[in-house]
C-alpha cells in the first residue's frame, strides 16, 4: 500500500532549526541530518506499522545516528508527521497537534 505523507505546517521550522544547528556547528552536518531524517520517513512510509505507539495512535521513530525522533500518526492511507523532536526536547510538545 502507498501512504501520502503529510507533514503538520510546525515540522518545518523543526527541521529547519536543527538543520541550522547542525550546519552551525560542522558544514555538512546538517544535510547529513536532513538525510537521515529523510531516511526514516521513507521507512515510516514504507512500513508505517513497525514502529512501536507510544500515546493513543501516534508513534515514535528513532532517527539514527542523531538524537531526534519522528512522530506521527497513520490515517488511512496516509502517514501525518506530527513532530520531529530531540531526544532531550519536551516529549509531550508533539501532543498539542494531535
């Protein structure tokens, strides 16, 4: 089954400060963030029911080799990405935008 993938409108701005981060610190580093968090939502996509439910129906995916995770719902036929957050961030930040 394909999923679509919808991201909630806050994910961006995520992404894009850890990204900022990541470059601030090493040039490269933060694409290489991007990648791995691109990887594991390809995953997500692929098999959205692997990864384990941690409130209610969202679940949570490690990012690997950087210390965020990605949370997110299944809707039907689509895979709603709720937050991608540090590890040491808020863990309740994301349930807002449930």
């Amino acid at each position: 089954m394909s999923f679509v993938l919808i991201f909630r409108p806050e994910v961006r701005e995520e992404l894009n400060e850890a990204y900022q981060w990541y470059e601030g610190q090493q040039l490269g580093l933060g694409d290489d963030f991007i990648d791995c968090v691109d990887e594991m939502i390809n995953r997500i996509c692929q098999m959205p029911e692997l990864y384990t439910i941690i409130h209610r129906d969202v679940r949570r995916a490690v990012v690997h080799r950087f210390p965020y995770a990605v949370y997110y719902r299944i809707a039907l036929d689509r895979v709603i990405v709720l937050a991608v957050l540090h590890g040491r961030g808020n863990p309740k930040a994301w349930q807002a935008r449930t």
